[in-house]
C-alpha cells in the first residue's frame, strides 16, 4: 500500500489521483516543489535556522563576551521577548548574519551540517531527522519512483538548506531555491560571504521567479503551508498541476498554529485561500495516521 501513513480521504485521494497520473504527464513536466520549514519538517517553536544563528551566536560570544554589548545579540542571549519584540526580527535577522561575514561558504555548510547533527528540538526531544515529516517522506518516495523530479523552494537561507536537503530529503543542493546571501569574489579567487540579502526574501511572488529562474519550469506538484507559498501554488494550479496545503491543526503530536508569511502581511490564511481555489488541504490531525518516523 502506497502513503501508509496518510488516512483515507480527499487529500489522500487526490494524491493518489495525482500519482496514478504520473505517466500522462511528459517527464521534462515531473517537477513537484515543496516550502521546507513547516511543510518538510517542524518549524515550532522556532526555525531550525533560527535555533542554528542562536547557537553560533552563543559559541561565538562565548569566545567574544563583547558581543552581549551590541542590543540585538543581548536581546537574543537574554531571551528578552519584549527586547526582540521592539527591535524587530529584520533588524535582528541581519545582525546574526553579520557573524558569518567573510566566512567560506564551505565553512558556512560545514557549520550547519555539524550544528544539523548534534541539535536537539527543545520540546521534542529528537535530531533533525526526526523532525521531517513522515507522510511527506512517503510522498517524495513515490513521486521519485514515477520518475518526478523533486525541489525544494524555502524561504530560509539556500545554504542551510542545501546543507542538509540531501541528507533528509534525498533533494541535491542544485534543486533548493531559498532566500540568497551575497557573496564577494576575493582578488585571490575566493568566495566569502557578506551580510546583504540578494535581493528579496524568497517568499510570495519572488518564490515564483526565483524557482523559474534556478529550475527553468512551471511545477505540477506544490506543497506550502504559509501565505508565503500562496503564489507558488497559484502558479502551479495555473498550469493544470495540484496544489496542495498542510494546515498545522495537531497540538498533540505537533503544534497548532496557522502558518504566515515572515516578509509581509497577507489578506487571508492560506488555508482559507485553499479553500476557495479548490486546492488540496491536508489537515495535520485528521489525515496522518503519523506525524513523525518512528524513534531511533
């Protein structure tokens, strides 16, 4: 039996429709796309990203107590809520990568591939491998056995993503799209990092662009569960292709909360949205017989 651990009923049906289909569709055309955080794996209570910056800022201050001096890696040390709260997550987000400038990206994905071993969620007691969903683990099994090509298009940072996306999902760096930080070529032909966002955060209408300009083509599988991934699956259902929702509903084996978007404002949830387009909305509680793989 295929997606053991999805339950009967109209998302797993429409999966299954969509499987079933899968040589109908020209093979240049399997490309199915899934958001990360949220959709792949759990984003609560914090981001697996944020918990990474957080850690580095800690080891970093550690050897560097200077750094409690400047406002916002206080706020962050001190877990001071009100403190993160008036200074702002953008502001925030751009002092912590501030402590990767000039690093060689290849220090950078070696960094977070340590720091993606060693970690462990702070409520749920496991790696980050116990942290990816199993359904969506099921799914990407059998779209790759239909010979689908799989995608990721986050809107965290590429690097950490494609850090560990083979190692999770099976996914190579070349096909994860993510928000992108500016790098500088040294006069000695060097890569290093800076603190300057290339461009948009990946998220909204940017998430179209950026996976069009990296992957070359319209998917006809999409995954999202925030506001975030609104366009990207607009896009898809637009071209003929399934788009699918998880709403976040389960606070027993997971968390409840309604996902949004980080970079904007959005007019409706996503799930609300769902609904009225007609796309496929998985509910976390009702259609997964299981949330996470089995322990060890």
């Amino acid at each position: 039996m295929i997606l053991p651990s999805w339950r009967p009923g109209a998302a797993r049906d429409r999966l299954v429709a969509l499987l079933d289909a899968s040589e109908e569709i020209p093979e240049e055309e399997r490309l199915a796309v899934f958001d990360n955080d949220g959709t792949l794996w759990c984003e609560r209570p914090h981001y697996v990203q944020e918990a990474f910056l957080i850690d580095a800022l800690a080891r970093r201050a550690a050897e560097d107590p200077a750094l409690r001096e400047r406002e916002e890696f206080r706020a962050l040390l001190d877990a001071d809520a009100e403190a993160i709260g008036r200074i702002g997550m953008v502001r925030i987000a751009v002092a912590l990568m501030e402590l990767f400038a000039g690093q060689d990206p290849r220090d950078y994905t070696s960094e977070s591939r340590a720091f993606a071993e060693r970690w462990v969620h702070p409520t749920l007691g496991v790696h980050c491998e116990g942290l990816v969903y199993l359904p969506m683990l099921e799914l990407l099994e059998e779209l790759r056995r239909r010979g689908w090509t799989i995608g990721i298009v986050s809107g965290g940072g590429v690097e950490f993503v494609r850090a560990v996306s083979r190692r999770l999902y099976g996914v190579p760096p070349e096909l994860v799209v993510g928000s992108v930080i500016e790098h500088e070529l040294t006069d000695d032909g060097e890569l290093r990092r800076t603190a300057k966002i290339l461009g948009a955060v990946n998220e909204g209408a940017t998430k179209v662009m950026n996976l069009q300009g990296a992957l070359g083509r319209r998917p006809r599988f999409a995954a999202g569960n925030s506001g975030g991934d609104t366009e990207m699956l607009a896009w898809t259902a637009a071209g003929g292709g399934l788009a699918l929702v998880l709403e976040h509903d389960d606070a027993e084996r997971e968390f409840a909360y309604e996902g949004r978007a980080e970079s904007f404002a959005q007019a409706e949830s996503l799930g609300d949205t769902a609904r009225r387009e007609g796309w496929a909305v998985v509910s976390m509680r009702d259609d997964w017989d299981r949330v996470f793989p089995p322990a060890g």
